[in-house]
C-alpha cells in the first residue's frame, strides 16, 4: 500500500543540510553502495553510476562556494521497501544569489535505513519549441486553456458548485534540525501523532484535514469561528508535544473554493498557503477576509495587522496574527 511518508521528508531533508555543510559522511552512508546507484544532474555528462557517482558528488560538495538549500515543496510517499521523494528547492549562494532547482529521489529501505538509489538534482529550464516542433505546455493552467481552446468543455451535472470555505495551511518549522537530533524514526512518530492531534482537532471543530503536506496539512472548515479554533488548538498541541523546541506556522483565509473529490481547489486556496509560509514561527496569520466575518462580538482577540507581499497573487493582503487565548 502506497501511504505518505514524513519519514522520508526527514531523511531528505537531513541530506540536503549534509550536503551543504560539507558533511560528506554523512552523504555517503546515506547512498546505497550498489553498482546500480544512480545519479542524475543538469548537465548530459552528469549521468554516472555507483562508486563513480558517489566519487563526482562527493568532488562537487567539496568545491561548492558557501550555500545553503531552501525547500520551497516537497512530497514523499512509500510502499513497502521502497520510498519516493520529489520537491522543488532553491540554493541560496553567498548572500543573494537564488537558483531554484528540482529534485527527485528513490530510496530503498536496507538494513531499517533508507538509503538513496537513485538522485535527480537538476535547474529547470524553458521548453525549447524548435526541439519538439511543438510549444510544449508548461504549466497546469496552460494545459486548462489549450483543452478549452481545443474542445467544448462539459460539465457535470453532479458537480459539486463553489462554495465559501475557510482553508487553514500549517507549517512545521525547525523540522530539519530536530528531525536530525531526533534520528529519522523519532521524528517520524513525532510527526504522525502531529497529524493525529489535527485529525482530532478538525473533527471538533466540523472541519475536515484535506491532505498532508510533508510535515505541514491542509485542513477546511464550515465557518471562520471553527478554522480558528482549530489554529488556536493545533500551536498549543504541538508546544505539548515538543515543549516549544519545534513551532508551526498557520495560515487562515476564507473564501470561495471549487470542491473536487476529496480536494478544495481555486485561489482561496493558494492563498492560504502563501499566508501560512509568511507566517513567523508559532504564529497564525489570519486575512482581513476571514476576520471580517467573525463581526464585532468575536470571542479571538488579534494582533496588529500586517501587509503582505504574497508570491504569485497580485497586489497586497492584510493579515491579523492571531491571540492565545
């Protein structure tokens, strides 16, 4: 059975700290020493096998310029013995320099360790269109509006319509760290009663978890009152389970929300996540949208609001951090 896995967002997270602190150690012991390890890079020579490929990224982190990588997302799964990773990462150079990059990784679990067997570390670059002879589509959004162009678009009669949700995103912070000091299986558990506590948490407050994300989740709520009392809950459950040492990050925005399956899709959606990644440590940010609604006889208290910039959605946004209580 195919099942998430926050064990292996661990384990990842754990060697991209390895790598750029020169911990070659520890990079090493984390590579299946196989004749069939695979590792993939940019570049087309950059395709090299077993001790080889062990030998090349070893030589590569030992000549890197002062760096550290950013995980902007990332997704894990595992079946048995056998463990997937893919993510989007940023290698932050010097000071200033950004170069974002794409990372896939299959692990194979030896000896209760997992251990990589194959590793795609590479920059994205534009589709070139004189390559295929065609302008490849390059984004979800382009597919949607070639399909439109292309056919009639039907629709369902079943489907379920639009309707105004409030989306609570969460964010462990501090995870890569503890997770080291904690060892893999550690942190796992400590994640796994982490996603318990929201399960618990959603449901008493007529919310639903939508999905887990690495060692954050989505979760949806019927009203505001309900999404903030579940944001509320959630920071004081994981300062009982950590006593402080590891804070999550909220964000909280209501709004209209397309219902697909088990799924909530739309702008609402978006973002709620960006609000949460602007979120510091232990915070809960909640939009004007969402605070709006309460009205003036609202039990939460809120900090002063804050503006912000949020990557990929026009203009700006108000946010309120949200009060113990």
């Amino acid at each position: 059975m195919i099942k998430e896995s926050p064990e292996l967002v661990a384990v990842m997270r754990r060697l991209l700290e390895a790598v750029a602190n020169q911990d070659v150690s520890t990079v090493r012991s984390m590579m299946l020493p196989a004749d069939h390890l695979l590792i993939v890079g940019t570049a087309a020579e950059e395709w090299t096998y077993g001790a080889n490929a062990v030998g090349l990224l070893i030589t590569q982190i030992e000549g890197f310029a002062d760096y550290r990588y950013e995980l902007d997302t990332i997704v894990a799964y595992e079946a048995g013995q056998v463990g997937w990773v893919a993510g989007k990462v940023v290698a932050v150079v010097g000071e200033t320099r950004r170069v974002p990059l794409r990372m896939v990784a299959v692990f194979h679990l030896e000896e209760g360790a997992w251990r990589i067997v194959l590793w795609h570390l590479s920059e994205p670059r534009p589709n070139d269109p004189e390559i295929m002879g065609v302008d490849l589509t390059e984004t979800l959004s382009s597919l949607i509006d070639d399909i439109h162009q292309g056919s009639e678009v039907r629709v369902d009669d079943h489907e379920t319509p639009t309707s105004t949700v409030t989306i609570v995103f969460t964010d462990v912070e501090g995870s890569t760290g503890r997770a080291f000091q904690m060892g893999d299986a550690g942190w796992g558990r400590l994640v796994t009663l982490h996603f318990q506590d929201m399960e618990r948490i959603a449901e008493s407050n007529e919310g639903v978890v939508v999905k887990t994300l690495g060692d954050g989740a989505m979760l949806a709520f019927n009203s505001v009152s309900g999404g903030l009392r579940a944001a509320r809950e959630i920071q004081h459950s994981m300062t009982f389970l950590e006593n402080g040492d590891v804070a999550v990050r909220v964000g909280v925005h209501t709004g209209d929300a397309i219902r697909s399956g088990g799924d909530y899709l739309g702008q609402a959606v978006d973002k709620a996540a960006r609000v949460a990644a602007a979120a510091r440590p232990g915070q809960s940010l909640v939009t004007d949208a969402a605070r709006a609604l309460l009205g003036e006889s609202s039990d939460f208290r809120f900090g002063d609001a804050v503006v912000l910039e949020l990557r990929g959605i026009p203009g700006t946004t108000n946010a309120y951090p949200l009060e113990a209580e």
